[in-house]
C-alpha cells in the first residue's frame, strides 16, 4: 500500500484539495475547476487493496450531480462511470486529466487519455 499512501502527496500540485475518508482506504481530490476524483481501495471496490485502486470523477457544481445522465459524472471507463484496477500513474493521468477540463462542459468519455463527448444512451 506504499505507492497508494503516496499518491495524495503526488497529486497534490494538480489538487485545490484532498480530503481522505474516515475509513483511511481512499479520498477525494477536489480540483480547482469544480470537478472532484474519488480514489478507493476498501473492500468492494474494483481495486487489489494492495496496488490498485478504484476511481470515479464528477463536476462538484452540476445540477443533479448524483445522476449520470445529468452529465455530471464522467465516464472513465467503456461501460462505467468507474475505473477500476488504476495504477498510480492510471490515477495520476485521469486527474490531470479532469483538472484540465473546463468548469463547464456536456457529457463525457475518457477515452486514451483524454476526455471526448459522450454519448449518454451507449
């Protein structure tokens, strides 16, 4: 769990704010373009526990942020509005990559590294 404890430290440059849960095994980033990534290993998530983790990004400031088809929450992987089994680096691009989107913006994808609209019926 090495590499996971240090990965807040490591995102802190991207980060407007972390705040780990009460149960210690995951957090929340809070970007400065509004949108938030959530990070965990606990059990039941896509996650080892040991060296990967599950992550999950929305826009902090939608209307109806809780629902999908809002385009609040952001599609990380083909099926899902989760990621599962990140590495750390996994977890670094995906946040960098949420930091770099505008605070306004309709449904999307995250696709090779990037973020392209999505469409919400697939």
């Amino acid at each position: 769990m090495t590499a996971l404890a240090t990965l807040a430290s490591a995102l802190s440059p991207v980060a407007g704010n972390i705040d780990v849960y009460p149960d210690k095994q995951g957090f929340r980033v809070t970007l400065p373009n509004g949108h938030a990534v959530s990070i965990v290993w606990r059990t039941g998530t896509y996650s080892d526990g040991k060296t990967t983790v599950e992550v999950a990004a929305w826009d902090e400031n939608a209307p109806g942020k809780y629902e999908w088809s809002e385009g609040a929450w952001l599609r990380l992987a083909d099926c899902d509005d989760v990621a599962g089994w990140q590495t750390p680096e996994q977890v670094r691009a995906i946040v960098r990559a949420v930091a770099a989107l505008p605070a306004k913006h309709g449904p999307l994808a995250y696709r090779n590294g990037a973020f392209v609209p999505a469409d919400l019926d697939a």
